[in-house]
C-alpha cells in the first residue's frame, strides 16, 4: 500500500513534468443530479462522499486513469449534448444503443441499452457506484472494441445509436481510424444511425504526449481535423456523414481550467450521422 500512496501523492502534485494533477485527494462536492442519483439509489445522504470516495480509490488501484482521479466518472455531461433529446427519445421507442463507457440514460428502457468496457473490474464498480447490480437490466459485453473477433461481433450491424465520451481522444490518429471503422461495423447500416459524444479538443489541431503514459502520443483535434478524418473514413469504408461538433470551455474549474485553456484545450462534443 506504501506504493500506491506514493503514487497518488506523486499524482496530485503540480509541477513542471505533471502541471496538470491528475488525482484530486479529496472529493469537496457531489453535484446536485449527481446526488439524487445516488441517494435514490439507496446510498445515505451523509455517507455520498465517502461511498464514491471509495470506489474512486479502487478504480485507481485498477487504472490509474485521470478521468478516475479527477472524480470526472461523476460527470453527467452527457444530457447537455446537442443531440441527447433525439437520442433519448429513439431509445424510449425501442432502438439500441451502445455506450463505449457506459453511462446513465435516464427514462430510458435498460433492455435497449448496451455498455462496453475491456476491464470487468470497471463494470463491477459502476454496479458498486449506483447499488444497481441485481436492479439495471442493461447488458454489459466485456470486449476489446478492436478485436474484430470479440463478444462485441455479435452486436455487429444491429445498434442504431453509439455514444463515446472520453474514447477517442485516447488514441492517435491511425488507431483512431480504426476504431470508427469498427463502429461502423456495430452501426446498423442505414440513414441516421448516430454516434455521439465528447472528447478532448484543442485549437491547434495535433498530436501530443500521453501523461499517463510516457513514449504514447495522442492526437487532439479541432473543428476542422475531426471533420476530415470522418471524411478519409467514409472514402474508405464507401460510407458517407454528416459531422457537426463544435469545441467549447473545458469541464473542469479553477487553476487547472486556466492552464488548460491558456494551451489552447477545450472539451469537442460532436454528432457524427450517416447520410
């Protein structure tokens, strides 16, 4: 255990090599929505920081994962994208839709809802987070998205909706490539099959060093370099899309907020929809 202190020590400290800290010791806040989730879900009013406090710190001993030592997971940015309404609306009408890092969707039937994730542990957490393994009839497939060969396959033209938040920006630009293509693949093969969500943006468009993950590059895109690439995909898959996003403030506060957008980071939400 003397290990893992010291790495979230070494993690929440700013420096020159580390400005942005990517665990946050102490949870000041639960938002309100984020809240009422919870306490519906049977965790006592008193007891909210602490419970997700605790599942924070063994989400970090499986991944060290900024998102995981931020408290980002507890983001519910998903209701404010563009698309969320039409989304939520198809789903309550029967269509399927996939999350690649599964989320709440609220009102929705959990019988057309789908997660994926590679790590079971994550799923087994969200279960923990919400009191809500024996009650969310939802259906989790444990795969690795880029494995052609996955559980996944079995999904493969059949969901109409996809949402990923905080996936892409994960990867460069290649590798990106290919996991749209393997979206596609999930999508079922008509008009208006959707993928949606949010990611890392910046204004100067390109490739950039992984903290967490020293030798790795990501690439970070704007407007106009994740319109591009939707357009390579389609001359290669024959497919052709409609892409609307836009890159907005940040979802975090304070000095980390300043510095961030001071490099020119912003949080890009997109809708991506096949014509």
């Amino acid at each position: 255990m003397a290990k893992n202190r010291s790495d979230r020590e070494l993690a929440s400290v700013s420096s020159a090599d580390n400005p942005y800290p990517r665990y946050i010791p102490k949870l000041d806040d639960v938002e309100p929505d984020v809240e009422a989730i919870l306490i519906k879900a049977g965790v006592p009013e008193h007891q909210l920081k602490d419970h997700i406090t605790s599942v924070r710190e063994r989400g970090w001993d499986i991944h060290p994962f900024p998102c995981i030592g931020r408290f980002n997971f507890l983001d519910l940015s998903i209701v404010n994208l563009p698309v969320y309404p039409e989304a939520l609306e198809r789903v309550k009408k029967g269509q399927r839709m996939l999350d690649l890092g599964c989320c709440e969707f609220d009102g929705a039937p959990a019988s057309n809802l789908y997660g994926s994730d590679l790590r079971p542990d994550f799923i087994e957490l969200g279960y923990e987070l919400f009191l809500d393994k024996h009650k969310f009839g939802a259906t989790f497939v444990l795969a690795d998205v880029f494995d052609p060969n996955s559980d996944l396959k079995q999904l493969d033209g059949t969901i109409d909706i996809i949402h990923a938040a905080s996936f892409f920006h994960l990867f460069d630009r290649d590798t990106q490539i290919k996991l749209a293509k393997r979206v596609i693949a999930l999508l079922k093969p008509q008009k208006d099959s959707l993928l949606f969500g949010r990611q890392v943006g910046k204004v100067e468009a390109g490739e950039t060093p992984a903290n967490s993950q020293p030798g790795r590059l990501l690439f970070r895109h704007n407007v106009e370099t994740w319109a591009e690439l939707w357009k390579q995909i389609g001359r290669e898959t024959g497919t052709e899309w409609q892409v609307d996003s836009e890159l907005i403030p940040t979802w975090t506060s304070g000095l980390v907020k300043e510095r961030l957008e001071a490099e020119g980071i912003r949080q890009h939400r997109f809708t991506i929809r096949r014509l």
